[in-house]
C-alpha cells in the first residue's frame, strides 16, 4: 500500500507581548514582522479613539463601549481590560483561527491581560518589553506626539508603575535598538519553538 507523506500540524503559539506605554512595542512588532512575515498579529478591539493614521481593522478594531460591552457579555474575548480609561479586548475568534491552522500569534496587551492568560493558556510565550531608562521612556512617549499633555501624563505615571510587573514575564528585552530587540525576540520565540517546550 502507497502512503502520502506524513503531515503534521503542529499548534502555533501564543506569544504575548507586553511594556509600558511608549516603550516601543508597536515599533518593535513592524520590525519583527518584517524580519517574520509568517507571524500573525491579534487585532485587538478597543473603545479609543484612533489616532492619526490609525486604520480600522488593523492598528485595532476600533468599537464603542456598548459593542465591546455587549462582546464581553457574549465570552467572544479572550481576556479584556481597562488600561488609560479606555476597554481593550483579544478577539478569542481571531486567535483560536491562528492557532488552528499552526500560526504563531502575537498579543500586544497590557499586564492585567497577560496576568489572566498566564494560568489559563499551556506554552504561551511572555516577553516584556524594557526602555534603556526612564527619561528614553518619557523622552519617547513626548516624542510621538498622540496624547494630549494630561492623558502622557497618565500614561507616564502607569509606565513607571509597570515597570516592576515585567518581573513576571518569561523574558525581558530592553528596547535600545529597534532592529536588535526584534531580534532577540525572533531569537526566544524560534528556540521555544525547536525546543518545543511549553
Ligand atoms: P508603544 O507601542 O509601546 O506605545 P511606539 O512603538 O508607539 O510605543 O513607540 C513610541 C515612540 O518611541 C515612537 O515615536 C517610536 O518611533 C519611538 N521608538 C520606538 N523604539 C525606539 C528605539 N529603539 N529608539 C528610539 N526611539 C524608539
Ligand atoms: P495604546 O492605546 O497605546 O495602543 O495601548 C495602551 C495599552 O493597551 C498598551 O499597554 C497595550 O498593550 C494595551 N492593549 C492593547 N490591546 C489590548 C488588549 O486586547 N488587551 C489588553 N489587556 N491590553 C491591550
């Protein structure tokens, strides 16, 4: 008897990608993407206003409070909560489809998220993102220029605060060179994945 070649689907991973406000993650993420085009990334849902630039569907899936509210009722999120004032959500849908078809999938949610992912998803993969300092960090959020000086201000503040929850996460990477720190998370996710551990 003739057999096909032997196919195996191994389940992608969940990689959950965390850092204060600023610190670079959405920079770090274009980087990593293009270096992996392969990775997913989970587009979140949140009741925030887009920023300039911003296209619905792909920075996030920008809804009202009541439509996330009612999203939250029905269990569609895999974790939600509420950073800056503002509800941010994981589509479990969004997630579970990448996982299904062997993708690896990247989160970029705040710790509260991640606290709540952390018991409940085997093999999940916990990188917190560090800035070389406070000042860079400040320096970086002044510099993007998208909050209005209260709203830094707040941001800052919870920054500072987060800094210590990175104690909780798999592996820290300190964000002084965009290409570099990508690297080093491409690097930590591909020998998780050989290693196959969870
Ligand atoms: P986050 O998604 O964590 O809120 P952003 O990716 O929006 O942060 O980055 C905040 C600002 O810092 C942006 O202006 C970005 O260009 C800048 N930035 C990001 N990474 C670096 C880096 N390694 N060195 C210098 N500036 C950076
Ligand atoms: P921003 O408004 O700067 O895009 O994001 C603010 C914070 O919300 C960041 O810490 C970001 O990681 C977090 N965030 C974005 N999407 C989600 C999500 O789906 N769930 C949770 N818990 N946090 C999220």
């Amino acid at each position: 008897m003739r057999r096909g070649p032997r196919v195996t689907t191994e389940p992608g991973r969940l990689i959950v990608l965390s850092g204060p406000s600023g610190v670079g993650k959405d920079t770090v993420l274009h980087e990593l993407r293009t270096l992996e085009p392969r990775l997913r990334y989970s587009v979140s849902y949140t009741t925030r206003a887009p920023r300039p630039g911003e296209v619905d569907g792909v920075a996030y899936s920008f809804i009202d409070r009541d439509r996330f509210l009612a999203m939250a009722e029905r269990g569609e999120f895999l974790e939600w909560a509420e950073v800056h004032g503002h509800l941010y959500g994981t589509s479990e849908a969004r997630v579970k489809e990448a996982l299904d078809r062997g993708e690896d999938i990247v989160l970029k949610i705040d710790v509260q998220g991640a606290a709540w992912i952390r018991p409940r998803v085997d093999g999940a993969i916990f990188i917190f993102l560090l800035p070389p300092s406070e000042e860079e960090l400040r320096r970086r959020l002044v510099g993007r220029d998208t909050e209005d000086e209260a709203s830094r201000e707040l941001r800052f503040r919870n920054a500072v605060a987060e800094l210590a929850d990175g104690a909780a996460y798999d592996h820290r990477v300190v964000n002084d060179d965009v290409g570099r720190a990508a690297r080093e998370i491409l690097d930590i996710v591909r020998s998780r994945r050989a290693r196959g551990t969870s």
